[in-house]
C-alpha cells in the first residue's frame, strides 16, 4: 500500500478572519483571486491564480442553517415590528415577507457558503 501525500498549501496561523472575509467576497480563501465559484454556489475545482484545491471543501449544510438563522431573525423581527406599529392587512404581510425570505436567502447562501471554505481552509479541514 502506497502512501500518496498531496501538497496542500497550508495557512499561516491567525488567518480565519482573513479567510473568512475573503471567502464572503467569494475570493480563494487563499490568495484572494475572485476564483472560488464557478456558478451561483458551486465550488470551483481549483483555484485559477494560486492552485488551491478548493473542490476538497465541503461546505455542505452549515450555509443553509446560517442563512435560514440569519433570515429568520431579520424576518421574523421585521414583521413582529411592522404589525405592531401598523396593523397592515394579512395580504400586506404575505406581499412583503415571502418575497423578502426568498431574496434575503438567495443573497445570503453564496456568503456564508464562502465564509465556510474560508474558515475550513484557515482551520485546515478538508473534505
């Protein structure tokens, strides 16, 4: 049995807030190059600029529970806010809320998804 040992390009220590700032920009946690998605939320293979690995993350449910965390809150204390001090009409709030859930989720995601590679690259976890 061969042991095969890749070349991973290891953090200097103290980078997790860089990183992480890096990766809401949706930049290689590494190098900073607007490489690390190739669509909406999907993780490209390899940085371009610097040749990290970035396929070896996964990211796979701490974005979404992040984002509906986040969301909720902002909605849920929105509404609570706007019914009491202006009463609207039912269909004002199904107007107002859904949409704003739906926007607010599909903003967020790609930004907490990047924050994650970018602490898991700092921290040096992989896959």
């Amino acid at each position: 049995m061969t042991d095969t040992h890749e070349e991973i390009i290891a953090p200097p220590k103290g980078m997790a807030g860089t990183a992480m700032m890096r990766g809401i920009r949706r930049c290689c946690p590494n190098c900073g190059a607007h490489t690390l998605f190739v669509g909406y939320t999907k993780v490209a293979p390899v940085c371009t600029n610097c040749g990290l690995e970035l396929g070896k993350f996964r990211a796979d449910d701490a974005p979404p529970y992040f984002t509906i965390f986040v969301v909720g809150h902002i909605v849920v204390g929105a509404a609570l806010a706007v019914e009491q001090n202006f009463h609207p009409a039912l269909w004002v709030h199904a107007a107002l809320w859904g949409p704003l859930t739906v926007g607010l989720s599909l903003a967020l995601l790609p930004l907490f998804k990047g924050a994650v590679i970018g602490v898991q690259w700092a921290m040096g976890i992989r896959g």
